[in-house]
C-alpha cells in the first residue's frame, strides 16, 4: 500500500488494515477438524459412537440433537468400558 500511494502508512491506516486481516483471517486460522464413526440401529433404539473419548462422543451425541431436533436422546451410559479387537487379540 505504500508503494501505491508513494508514502508510508499513517498509525491509523495501519491499525485498521490489521484489524481487516484478522477479521478475514482469525474465523477460518483456529478451526480443528475432527472425525467419529456412529451407527443407529433403530430396531433396539441404539446409538453407537466410536470417538477418541467420552467428551467428544456426547459432541458427536449433541451435533445429531441439532441435526435432529425431535431426537431424545439420554446421556451416554455403559456396562463395561469398550475396549478394541486390537487391544484383547
């Protein structure tokens, strides 16, 4: 911008030009990205999730109440801690 109006930027320009940079570019800088596999069988009325832990499964739980607002569902409940085929084999 300086070359173009063939002096420096005042204080003032500055500032607002950065304030324009973060405001096109801090919405999209912070975003995390994330994945989960859920199955719904809906015979027995069952929602499985399979996400890195607890936290993010009642995420995944909270985007389908979003999704489908009329969806009750409780908060999640297990017998046992799940475990993986690879981790007994």
């Amino acid at each position: 911008m300086e070359k173009a109006s063939g002096s420096p930027l005042r204080r003032a320009e500055k500032q607002l030009l950065k304030e324009q940079v973060y405001e096109e570019l801090l919405p999209t800088s912070l975003k995390r990205t994330g994945h989960f596999l859920m199955a719904i069988d809906i015979r027995r009325k069952w929602i499985f999730i399979d996400a890195a832990s607890r936290k993010k499964a009642e995420e995944a739980l909270e985007l389908l109440r979003l999704t489908l607002v009329s969806l009750k569902v409780p908060p999640m409940a297990t017998r046992d801690r799940p475990t993986s085929d690879a981790a007994s084999g």
